[in-house]
C-alpha cells in the first residue's frame, strides 16, 4: 500500500480530500488493512542461537502460533513481513542481518526475542552485537533468556496492537532508511548509548 | 588408563632427542612433555611415524598464555594413538620477547590446517610453513588483535560504534565466497576409487 498524499492532492479533486487528511473511509480503510497484515504476519525466522528453541516451542503444536496467522515460516526476506530475531547476533553476522532486513519488502517489522537480540545479554563481549537495534529498527522486544513461548506470544500480541494502530495516511512508516556515509544507521552515540551495559554489568571494569 | 605413571613414550623422547626436551610431567593421569620450539616438527613426525609410538591422531592444537605474564605462551598439541589408545600432550613455551612463531605440523597432520588457523587468530601465534594462515574465527581484517591474549580487554579495542561501523561495512562475500567453501580442490586427494565413483557420477571431474 504506497499511498503518497501529496501526489493525490495534486489531482485537486474530491478524492484528494478523501484520504489526505483522517476521516471516515480512512479509518475504515486503515481498519480493514490493518486487521489483515496483523493476522497474516509472514515471520522471517533470524535464529542464530538458542532463544530459537523457544520459538520452535512456540511454532510447533501446543502453542500454535498459526492461531495468529503466523504458521507460515518465511525463510526467504523477500516473502515476509517481520524478521524475528531471536539469539545473539556476533558482529561477524551483522552485515547479514542488515542484508535480510533491507532484502525484505515494506510493510515490515522486527521483533527481538531474547537478552541477547535485545541488548547483547551475558555477552557483552568483543565479539557480540549489543542489541539488534544498532542495526536494525526494532519494534518490539521480548525479555528473557529465552522467553517462555507465553512470552513470545505475547510479544507478537504487542506487536499486532502496534500494528492495528498505524494508519495509511502516515508517510513516515515505510520509510527505507539508508545507511550514511559511515555506512552505519545510527549516529555513533546513539550507538554507543544503546551498547552500555545495564543492570549487574555496570559494575564490570572496562579493562580486561 | 595411564594412571599416574608416565607414558613411557616420554622416556622414549627423552632417550632419542635428550636435550630438546625439556621437561616431563603427569598432570591428573596425562603425561605432557615440554619440547624445544625448534624441534617441536621433527620430535611431532617422530611420535607420528615410528611404529613403537604411532601417535597418528592429531586430537587438538591449542594454546595458553597464563595470568602470570613473565611466563611464555604455550602452543599445546594434543596426540592420540588410535592403535595403541594413548594420549600424549606435547607443549612449545614460546618466550614474549620473541617472535611468536613456531613451525605448522599441516604436513603432518591435514587437520591442523584450521586447528593452527584458530591459534593464530586468537593469540597471533605465526605458524612457519601454514599454506593458508589467515583469521578463521574473526573475519580477514579484523583490526583489533588477537582477542584471547590476556592484554586483550573483553569488550575489544574500539568503540561500540566503530565496532558496529567496521562490522556492517565489511562485504560478507569478500569472507564468506563460494571459492572458500568449494570442495573442489580436495578432489585430487580423494582415492582413486572414489574419484572415479564421482566422475561416472558426472561429479567435479567428470562436469
Ligand atoms: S537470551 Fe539466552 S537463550 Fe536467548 S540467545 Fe541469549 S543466551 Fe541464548
């Protein structure tokens, strides 16, 4: 759904007022696509590590993820709609994951599942990606080490809330970002800031 | 096995190369004998190829540097004979002041290709005579050293950012090319029978 206001506005007709600004066939219409892209979501499953036993549990019979439209495991970007992430992403993986992401078509949304995706959990380390949100955008993020399945339900509950609030009329949504001249996404602070560490691990030493 | 008696191999080393040893010990039942650096290849091919020894399993290459930093690194080879069930631990200490360097046992052994490549990538010990030395665990152009070296600080040498900036401007096929991966090559070291097997297969040699 590629809706540009201001080309529609340009058409100076009845139908530019109609969806430019909110009103009753818009909301109704954000409504209906909204109620289908949130019980149809396409996972892409991202599973570099263990937080992706937890989502096979939660996939596999007893926890059913297909009562969310969801049974459809993507295992190709171009044919998805939310990358779940769930493990610690090393940085060796990254430019991967950053490649999956951008392979994905809009509408789109990320769901970290676990300590690790979320903030780097035990491994803040050399080696590790604290957090996935300094690659990628992240809407949701499910605590745990890993969730329970209950928690990864609810995470996709959450975001399908977020989902159902969006709106067609919003041209900032599905937005592509693209990488600056550093080739990063994020400016280097906000990076920094998002990869301290927090919790018991502020009282580790910086040094070795 | 052993119990806390000797291999009886390390009397044997210690029979045929004398001064090249260096010292003997058991350690909770396994015998690790303490070999010179510059002899360490031919004493391995030794243990390797007399009959009396036949350590033909090359189990492990690793390596050690001690929280004490007057001690030397020690590149530790673990041997495993699989006709006479026997493990012996051999170890190189390689001095800091020195270049840390000591000769690839590749010919020997073809799996300490990459045993020998993991080494070099975490403690940046040279191994003379590598045909492919280059990082294996970190990527080609990793920038920050060698990350099991005890002056190595747990959360690397940059920033976070700059860490994720070198991160996602690295090229994964650069590293991660079908050439590396390709099997290939290794098609001329297979037995004969095997490679005819693959060639009326329409295999590498038959394609
Ligand atoms: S959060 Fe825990 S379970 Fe999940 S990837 Fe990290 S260590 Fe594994």
């Amino acid at each position: 759904m590629d809706v540009k206001p201001g080309a529609v506005a340009a058409g100076g007709d009845a139908a530019a007022g109609l969806i430019s600004s909110p009103n009753w066939i818009t909301s109704r219409l954000d409504d209906l696509v909204n109620w289908s892209r949130a019980n149809s979501l396409w996972p892409m499953p991202f599973f570099p590590a263990c937080c992706a036993i937890e989502f096979m549990a939660t996939a596999a019979s007893r926890y059913d993820i297909s009562r969310f439209g969801m049974e459809r495991l993507g295992y190709t970007p171009r044919q998805a709609d939310v990358l779940i992430c769930a493990g610690r992403v090393p940085f060796k993986l990254a430019p991967m994951l950053r490649r999956i992401w951008d392979q994905m078509p809009q509408p789109k949304w990320c769901i970290s599942v676990g300590a690790c995706a979320s903030s780097g959990g035990i491994f803040d380390t050399y080696a590790m990606v604290q957090g996935i949100d300094a690659i990628i955008p992240v809407d949701v993020y499910i605590p745990g080490c890993p969730p329970r399945p209950e928690g990864i339900l609810y995470g996709i509950m959450l975001l399908q809330k977020k989902i159902k609030g969006e709106s067609i009329l919003d041209p900032t949504l599905r937005v592509e970002q693209l990488p600056d001249e550093r080739g990063m996404f994020l400016r280097p602070a906000a990076v920094d800031e998002l990869s301290e560490p927090f919790g018991n691990s502020v009282h580790q030493t910086r040094s070795a | 096995m052993n119990g806390a008696s000797p291999n009886p191999s390390a009397a044997a080393l210690q029979a045929r190369f004398g001064g090249a040893i260096v010292g003997a010990s058991v350690s909770c039942g396994d015998t690790i004998v303490v070999v010179a650096r510059e002899r360490a290849h031919e004493i391995l091919r030794w243990l390797k190829e007399t009959p009396g020894e036949a350590y033909d399993y090359l189990v492990d290459v690793t390596a050690v540097e001690y929280r004490d930093r007057e001690r030397p690194l020690e590149v530790v080879y673990q041997l495993w004979s699989l006709p006479r069930r026997v493990f012996l631990r051999l170890k190189v200490e390689l001095p800091k002041q020195e270049p840390l360097a000591v000769d690839s046992v590749v010919d020997l052994w073809r799996g300490a290709d990459w045993l020998e490549r993991e080494v070099y990538d975490m403690f940046g010990i040279a191994f003379r005579g590598h045909p492919d030395l280059r990082r294996i665990l970190m990527w080609d152009g990793y920038a920050e050293g060698h990350p099991l070296r005890k002056d190595f600080p747990l959360r690397g040498r940059f920033s976070r950012a700059e860490q994720v900036r070198q991160a996602l401007t690295k090229t994964p096929e650069a590293h991660h090319s079908v050439e590396e991966l390709a099997v290939a090559e290794a098609f001329q070291q297979l037995s004969n029978d095997a490679r005819q097997k693959l060639e009326r297969a329409g295999g590498p040699g038959g394609a």
